[in-house]
C-alpha cells in the first residue's frame, strides 16, 4: 500500500515536470524567432520588379516625347520666322508697288492723257485758223473756184480730224480719271489689304503654335515628374554595383 501511494503521489509531479519543460521549449523557440529577419516573399519581390520596370519604360517614354515636344517647338519657330519673314517681304513689295502707282504712275498717266488733251486741242485752234486764213486769203484772190475749193476742202478735212481727236482725247482723259485709275487703285489696295492681313496671320499662327508647344512641353515634363517622382516611391533605378553583380 505504502508502494502505491507513492507510485499515485509522484504521478502529478511527473507531469508538472514534463509541462515546464515543454513551456521553457516554447520560449526559447520564441526568443529565436523574434531576433531572426522575416524571410522575404520571392513572389512579392518578382511583383515589385516587374512594376519598377514598367515605370521605367513609361519614364523612357516620357523623355522620348518630350524631347520631340522640344523638337517640334524649335521647328515650328523656324518655319514660323521663315513664313513671317516672306509675308512681311510680300507686304513691303506691294506697299512700294502702291506708292509708286500713288506718288508716281497715276499722276504721270493724268499728266500725259491731259497732256494729249492739250495738244489735241491745240492742233484743232491751228487747223481753225489756217481755215479761216485759206479763206480769207482766197475770198481775195482770183484764183479758179476748182484749186480755192480743193485747198479749201483740205483745211476743212484737217480740221474735222483735230476735232475728232481733241473729243477722243477727252474721252480717254475722262476714262483714266474716273474708272481706269480708280478700278487699278481699288485692285491694289485690295492686294494691300491681303497682304497685311497674310501677315498678322502669319504672326498670329505663329504666337498660338508656339503657345501650343509650349503646353505640350510642359504637360510632357509633368508627365516625367510624376514618373520619376513614382519610381523614386518604389524603389528607383539599380544601382551599378547590382548591375555588375547581376551581369555577372
């Protein structure tokens, strides 16, 4: 009985004994686990490498279209100069050619139809009194009514002639004055017209192309920005050491 006892009385010992030992285990294991570094997930790391090169390819992109944004701008303030320039030379050529029409070929044509005019009428006053002397000077001479007639017919002939031509003179005066000049005027200052208006144009498309550009230019730099900015967040481009380890 005495043996019994003793075998029934040790039994809980036994097992607090078994417990500690299995719970000094445990902290231990613990202890060990929480001075270890967690391992890295192999997954995780091949996800965040394949988003770093996506950025990286947006980010080359990117440069890429804003270098050809800069490009585009210089080429278009080059053509811009070039057509700004032929516009600005095509006005100053019409406002020389409206000038001398103005200061110099109206007035000389006025001067010259006058001119033709004048001598027309001129030419007509002389055949008026050589008539008048033919007549006179034969109304006292006995020359034979045949020869006073034909000399007389003359004059008369002539001066019918100097008539016609003083009315055409007049005439063509009349047409340069109130249609010819007016119309060749009306023609050039409507070229003049065009010509100013080609070039604010010009300059116009020019201000607003180079506005466009600018814009495209500065969305295009944003747009790098960000992609840098973003790429610095998950972790940046490699650098050289990893890249030599990597190649080797």
């Amino acid at each position: 009985m005495t043996s019994r006892s003793i075998e029934t009385g040790s039994v809980p010992a036994f097992l607090f004994l078994l417990l500690g030992l299995l719970l000094g285990c445990e902290t231990m294991k613990g202890a060990s686990i929480e001075g270890e570094t967690p391992p890295h997930d192999p997954v995780e790391d091949r996800a965040d490498s394949r988003d770093r090169n996506s950025l990286r390819a947006e980010l080359t992109a990117a440069e890429e279209r804003l270098a050809l944004a800069r490009q585009s701008l210089e080429h278009h303030e080059a053509l811009s100069r070039e057509q700004v320039h032929i516009a600005e030379m095509s006005l100053e050529h019409t406002e020389k050619k409206w000038r001398q029409f103005e200061e110099i070929e109206a007035p000389l044509q006025r001067a010259e139809a006058r001119l033709s005019l004048r001598e027309a009428s001129d030419g007509l006053l002389e055949s008026q009194e050589e008539l008048a002397q033919l007549e006179q000077m034969y109304a006292q001479d006995d020359l034979a009514d045949a020869t006073r007639e034909i000399v007389l017919q003359r004059g008369k002939r002539r001066l019918d002639r100097a008539g016609e031509e003083v009315s055409i003179q007049e005439r063509r005066l009349q047409q340069l004055e109130e249609h010819s000049l007016p119309l060749e005027a009306l023609e050039l200052r409507g070229i003049l017209e065009e010509k100013r208006s080609a070039l604010e144009s010009a300059r116009r498309d020019a201000l607003e192309g180079r506005l466009e550009k600018k814009i495209e230019i500065l969305e295009a730099e944003s747009e790098v920005v960000r992609l840098r900015a973003k790429l610095d967040e998950a972790g940046g481009l490699p650098d050289r050491s990893e890249g030599t380890e990597q190649a080797e």
